[in-house]
C-alpha cells in the first residue's frame, strides 16, 4: 500500500478482497476523507475485471447522486493498478444497525425503505440494473451541516445496463435471500423490476428482522413482527410477487407506495394483482462458487473485527449459493477462469471486491463493490470436502421420483376406495388496502377495484330504508364506478356504509330474487367474526343479470354502538368474499 495517491495521504486498509481493496484516504488540503478503492494487481491483466472495475465508476459518476456514492476522480498508479476516488460513509452500513437483530422500528423501517427505493429509482433510469441489493449495500454519511445523515446505495460491481440484462445467455448472479427468482435462472432475462423484488426483500428485513428467503414469499412480515399492519404487508409482499408481472412496476412506484403509507393513507396506485398460481420451478442449475473470498485486514489495536450475520432462510433450491453472510453469487462461468480460490475460512463471508469500511467503532460490514469472475474448482489438497460429481446425483434422483409416482398412486388408490378428499385450499388474491377519506372504514380489495371516490357520504335512511336518518361514512371500490350500482350492473366491487343502525344488511335492498334484483339464488346465512365485529353473510349465486354472485353482509360492533352494511359483487372466479371482510376496520360514524 502506497503512503499516498494522488493528494490523497492514505491513512489505513478499510476492506480487501480477492479483486479490490478499499483505502481510507485524507485530504490534508480540503480536510475531507474519502475512500479510494483499487483494483488487485493480481487482475492487471483480466479485461473483463478491469472492464467492469471502470463501469463502476462510470455508473457512479454518471448518476452524480445524493442518494448514491459519489465517485471524485479516476486514475492509475504507478504500477498500473485502476483505482477510483469515492465518497466516504462515515456512519456505517444498515447491515451494522441490524446485526443486533430483529426488526427496526416500522417508523425508522419505512423512511429508510422510501429512501433506497428513491436510490433505486435513480440507478433503473441511468439505464442500470444494480442486481445486489442487500444491507451491506446500504450505507450512512453525516451531511454537510454535521446534524443529520443521508442514505447512500453502493455496491454497483454487479450492476448490468438494461440493454445487455435481457438476453437468454445472463446467469444467476445476486445475493440469497434478497434476489429475484429470475435472477436465480440462467437465461432469466431481467429488468428493473428485479430490482423492485430487492428492495422488497430488504423491507421485509427491516420489517420482520430477518430476510424473506427463496420465492414465493407467503409468510408476511407481521408474522415475524406485530407492528406491521395489513396495509403494509399488502405492499412488501407486492415487491416480493415471484411473477414479475404483478410487482410494483417501478422503484419510484414502490416508494410512493411506502410514503403513503408513512402519511396514514392507502396507497392507490400500481395496486397487487391476484397472486400467480404455486412458483414454476427452475431448472436444476449447476453449482458454482465466487471466486475468493475477501481477506479482512488487520483492525487497528482495541477494535473488535466485524463478522457479519447469516441472514436466516437465504437459500434458493435454484442455485447452490457461496457460505457467508449475504454472499454475492456472481455471473461468470466458473470454467473460464483457472485461477487458485483463496482460502474460505474467512471471517468475512462476503463479496469478492474490496469493501469499504466506515470510520469508527465498531467497524461495519462491507460496502464496496463486487465484480469478477468464480474460479475453477478448488485444487484436492486445498478444498475442505470434493464436490461430489454430477453423476452420484443421478441415483437419490431416481429414488426420490419412484417414492413420488408411489405417492401419487397411494393416494389416487385411497380416494378411488372411498377415503377422505383433501381439503381445496382457499382461493386468495393479493389485495391493497383502501381507506375512506375520514379513515373510519379501512378495507382491502383486489388490483382491479379503484377506489371511487366521488362520493363519501351516504344517507343509511334515504339510501337502504334503515333508521338511520343522519348522512355516515361510505367506501366504494369497483372496476367501473358507472357500472356498479345497478341490479344488472357488470363490473365487481365492494360498497361499505357505516350506520348506527343494526338491522342489517337493509332487508328490502338486499334480497336478489326477483329478476329486476339480479334473479340469484340464495345461499344459506353465515356468521364470521372479524375482531370485535360481528358479520352475518348471505350468499346469493347463479344470478341471471349483472355480476354472477352478490354477497350481501351485516356487520355490528360487538357493544351494539354501530354497524355496517357491505355488499360485495364478484365476476367469475373464486368467492373472496371472506378474505376481503377479514381485512375490514371500522370506527365509529
């Protein structure tokens, strides 16, 4: 390590690895600091490493970003090592403000998701895909006026352009965990809507504590953590969708979405589509391994070394993945490169480019950048077990299909002698959460049904014939606001008035029998309890005209102080009609 760079007088090794280190650098003349990270002599000669060490600083510089790390200056040393000049994060890296794990403060939680989805954003439109969006990724720099801090996204080695990120020949490449379902496939064509499911599971991790783990994600992160509301799962779990298609469509979408929901309103747009049916799986993919695993320095004297955490359920059957915390799985052929791999025995399971460290106690995890290329297989005598050959697969394989096609005809056998169907699963759909203007009715509905909202008062005696003369709070949400009222109306939908009265649902308003009414048939009355609300539903199917089924429901508070009147019209397809109500929340009218 040379005494200076430039005008810069280095003062220490904040992180190396296999491909890069990253140095503490002083400015005597400006009183700055700043990090300059420096390609590996060993790589002089790797174009493709050398290429892809200067696109990082191209993108950085580029950008020219608050949001992101900025890069001053690039230039060469004496030796003909590239390196670059880049911002210093002086307050660490979120993963440092989680290793004492479980989840932040949902507060704290969503000002930082908004503020990586605004990064997020400012990378897709350069053009880019960042691909490894991860904790460690993340970092913290005090601002100018020393009172306050920013959010910074680093880490762009693994970032791809758009234009090259869609082909059939890109390769799994990004971190367990935190990684799309289409970034674990070889030939997954991506776009920045990969980057979208990143930022959604780094949410879930700041929500829940812990990372999603391998799509499709179904546990929601209030299972892991009970300040997190409905209408915040709803969104999370909308970055999360393991198609693609029914994702936010942006970052910027994503974090309007999170600052709606930081104001106390419903986020309205860019709602969840119904979830897709179970996860395709991927091919079976051959295992590969990062080339190196980066060599921490030596701490200074009284500093404790950082080791980071494993994140829990970070592994994708897709992919065998590298051991370490949240290890970045990189996109080359490991049959391209021949070089030795380092010793894996490392505290420092992570990324094979230098990473950068922030100054001061206790020293954070990793926040540099990570292109390069896995090695060839490790040599017999250095390797702590041989991989096994492919071939030994090929037996448990077969011994596995023969037990399913044995199961499979077991319980064909079983049904055919009269035993037991299994249960149908009930039908859900992916909802977003909607909210009358005076917050007293909050509900969810599915992507299609817009909130209409040109009408927020309703009169329950002028309108359903119940004693209730006073005008109360209402909600409607359908496909098609001028075709959703009327008995012979086409478009599904929801309607919920508030009402002190309790005789509900209103019996002249709520019978379909008639051919005028829909001429449905009436299925048998239900009770569903919903907190402290009580509902009575009645099914009406088969309807001749206007929708296929109208669920006609009665809702009153347990202390008998208020009601509601809820009619909910569905199209073809399965009755969500239970997994709408169960999301209802009333105050009082």
């Amino acid at each position: 390590m040379p005494s200076a760079v430039g005008r810069y007088r280095i003062d220490r090794v904040l992180g190396q690895g296999a491909f890069a280190s990253v140095w503490l650098g002083l400015d005597d003349d400006l009183n700055d600091q700043v990090a300059i990270k420096v390609l590996s002599g060993a790589l002089l000669d790797d174009l493709d490493v050398r290429n892809r060490f200067l696109e990082e600083a191209r993108i950085l510089r580029r950008a020219d970003s608050e949001r992101l790390v900025r890069v001053h200056e690039f230039g060469e040393l004496p030796d003909g090592r590239p390196y670059f000049v880049m911002s210093f994060a002086d307050r660490g890296s979120l993963s440092d403000r989680m290793k004492q794990g479980g989840p932040l403060p949902v507060s704290t939680a969503l000002a930082y998701i908004e503020d990586i989805s605004h990064g997020v954003e400012v990378i897709n439109e350069l053009g880019v895909i960042h691909r490894d969006l991860k904790p460690s990724n993340i970092l913290f720099q005090t601002t100018k006026d020393g009172q306050g801090e920013r959010l910074l996204i680093a880490d762009l080695g693994l970032a791809k352009a758009l234009a090259h990120a869609s082909g059939a020949f890109t390769l799994p490449v990004g971190t367990p965990g935190y990684m799309s379902p289409e970034q674990a496939r070889f030939g997954g064509g991506l776009d920045v809507r990969a980057d979208v499911y990143g930022v959604g599971a780094l949410s879930y991790h700041l929500l829940a504590g812990r990372a999603p783990g391998p799509a499709p994600v179904k546990v929601p992160p209030s299972a892991h953590n009970p300040a997190v509301t409905p209408e915040i799962d709803a969104v999370v779990l909308k970055a999360l969708e393991a198609d693609r298609e029914l994702r936010w469509p942006t970052a910027d979408a994503y974090a309007k979405a999170i600052a709606a929901l930081r104001r106390g309103e419903a986020p309205l747009s860019a709602a969840p589509r119904p979830v897709p049916p179970a996860a395709r799986t991927s091919p079976d993919l051959p295992s590969f391994e990062p080339y190196g695993s980066p060599q921490p320095p030596q701490e200074p004297s009284g500093q404790p070394r950082y080791r980071p955490e494993a994140p829990s359920d970070a592994e994708t059957q897709a992919v065998r993945y590298p051991e370490g915390d949240d290890a970045t799985v990189l996109d080359h052929d490991p049959m391209l490169d021949r070089r030795p791999q380092p010793p894996r025995d490392t505290p420092f399971g992570d990324t094979p480019f230098g990473r950068q460290h922030p100054q001061g106690p206790p020293p954070p995890p990793h926040g540099g950048f990570t292109p390069g290329r896995p090695a060839a297989p490790v040599p017999p005598a250095a390797a702590s077990a041989p991989r096994p050959p492919r071939q030994r697969l090929l037996l448990p394989a077969v011994i596995t299909a023969g037990v399913l096609v044995l199961g499979a005809v077991a319980t064909v056998l079983f049904r055919l002698g009269g035993g037991e169907p299994e249960p149908k699963p009930t039908p859900t759909v992916a909802l977003v959460p909607l909210a009358d203007p005076s917050r007293k009715i909050q509900v969810s509905v599915p992507a299609e049904w817009t909130q209409d909202t040109g009408e927020s008062i309703w009169n329950p005696s002028a309108n359903a014939g119940v004693d209730d003369a006073a005008d109360r709070p209402v909600l409607r949400a359908t496909t098609n606001k001028d075709d959703f009222r009327p008995a012979d109306a086409k478009s599904p939908g929801v309607f919920v008035g508030l009402t002190t009265a309790l005789t509900l649902p209103p019996k002249g308003e709520s019978d379909h029998t008639a051919p005028e009414d829909g001429g449905c048939v009436k299925g048998e009355a239900r009770s569903l309890k919903i907190g402290d609300l009580g509902a009575t539903i009645t099914p009406w199917t088969q309807c001749k005209t206007g929708v296929p089924s109208i669920t006609e429901v009665g809702v009153v508070k347990e202390d008998k102080t208020f009601g509601a009147w809820v009619r909910i019209k569905q199209a073809a397809g399965p009755d969500i009609s239970d997994q709408i109500l169960r999301t209802l929340k009333l105050q009082a009218p």
